[in-house]
C-alpha cells in the first residue's frame, strides 16, 4: 500500500481525479467504483466540472456501486442510491446503462448479491473510491468480516448504526447492509482508500499501526501494491 499525506484536500483530489482520468483516457469503457457519503464529494464534484468544461468524456464507463443499506431505496434521503445519483449520476449525464448499484429494497437479496457478482465477472473493476468508517469498515464489510467474501449480505455495526444517522433525514431503523467483498475490492485494478477530516484522524493512525486484521477491515489492504491510502493533512495529523 502506498501512503500519503496532502496538504489540503484540494491537492488529494487533483491526484485522484488524475489517476481516474488517465485510466479513462486508456481504457474509454472502464469500470470505476465509487463509495457514497462524504469521503468521495469534492472528487465527484471536481469531475461534474470536468465534465461540464468538457475537459473528459465518460460517456462509455460503467458506474459500480459499492454498497447500499437494506431496506431503503433511491427515494429515501441518505439511501446510498440517493447519495450517488444526485451527487454524481445525475450531473455527469449518465445513462442507465452505465450504472449498475445496488437496490437496497429488492425483494430478493440472492438476485441482488448473484448480479452484482455477475457484473463484476463480466466487466471486472478497473478503479475503486473507498471511504473509510470510523471503525475502519470498507464499503458495508464490518470488522470481523471474512476478507475472502464476495458480495454479500451483512449485519450493520453499532458504530455504523450510530454514525449512519448524519445521512439521513428522519430517524430510520436499519440493521442490515449489502456490500462488494473486500476479496473483489483487493482484485481491482486500481484501489485509493481516502480519508479527510480531523474525525479520521484516529482511525488512520490505527490502520496505519495495526497488523492486518478483518477486526479493522481497511487493514488488509496493508499488503496490496494497487492500493493508494490518500489522506490530508487532518486526517494525518498523528503521522509524519
Ligand atoms: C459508503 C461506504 C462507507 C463510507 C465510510 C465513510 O458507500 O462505503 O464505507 O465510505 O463509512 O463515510 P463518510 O465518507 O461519509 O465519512
């Protein structure tokens, strides 16, 4: 894993948009995966004005959800569908058939698990934005998750049940999630796990001094060369 620590969240984000923007330029029908929440927002911001200046041209990626809460769907406020499509989808005009995430109210969670393990045969992962918990959960896999595991069905942490609360809106009941595996997130072809804010502080630091460890799940990305662990300046605070 190559680790390093930005000045400002600005410089991060130059870099990543950089990274994507090269594997776009060489492969125009890449898979790029992106986290929902705050984490991936000004990256996301800053390639809806690449898009609008007309400086990229994404019409033939696919878009890859990384992961949804079980039970709420694209209408309701801080549903991870609502997250992407208003704060990505939607503004960089892609169609349908570009996208492929995860619908956290189907009525059959096997079909929803086979297709994405489908689309991820199919297609593969060329690029994956990773948000990291509190906890240090990746996507929706929670410490004490099987590395191994494809997509899968899980049971929210109380630390994520807790944390969840600033997406949303009303107060909501939710336990479980549904989640690419981190053995399908190792395999992409490019991995940059991002952190910003002084909240992330801690967490950083201890993935950064821990062994790997699915108790703290972003650690077993420690060992892997195609893994970029961006943060800033807050997040690092406790590092060099
Ligand atoms: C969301 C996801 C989560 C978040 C993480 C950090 O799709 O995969 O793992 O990335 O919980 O959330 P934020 O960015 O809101 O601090």
């Amino acid at each position: 894993m190559q680790f390093e620590k930005f000045e400002s969240v600005g410089q991060l984000v130059e870099k990543i948009v950089k990274n994507i923007t090269e594997i776009v330029v060489k492969k125009p029908e890449a898979v790029l995966c992106f986290a929902c929440g705050e984490t991936p927002r000004p990256v996301m911001n800053r390639l809806i004005q690449m898009k609008k200046s007309g400086e990229i041209n994404f019409s033939k990626i696919k878009i890859l959800g990384l992961d949804e809460w079980i039970g709420v769907g694209r209408e309701t406020t801080g549903s991870c569908a609502q997250m992407l499509y208003d704060d990505f989808l939607i503004p960089m005009d892609f169609r349908p058939d570009q996208i492929h995430i995860f619908n956290g109210l189907a009525a059959n969670l096997d079909l929803e698990v086979e297709q994405a393990n489908q689309f991820i045969k199919d297609y593969g992962i060329d690029f994956v934005l990773l948000g990291i918990g509190m906890n240090g959960h990746i996507g929706l896999n929670e410490p004490g998750c099987d590395p191994m595991a494809k997509v899968n069905v899980i049971s929210l942490s109380e630390t994520t049940r807790k944390v969840m609360t600033k997406y949303f809106n009303d107060t909501i009941f939710l336990t479980q999630g549904i989640t690419l595996g981190l053995s399908q997130l190792l395999k992409a072809n490019h991995v940059v796990l991002m952190a910003v804010g002084e909240r992330k502080a801690e967490i950083v630091k201890r993935v950064l001094n821990s062994d790997v460890t699915p108790d703290v799940p972003a650690t077993v990305f420690k060992n892997k060369e195609k893994v970029c662990f961006f943060v800033d300046a807050e997040a690092g605070q406790f590092l060099k």
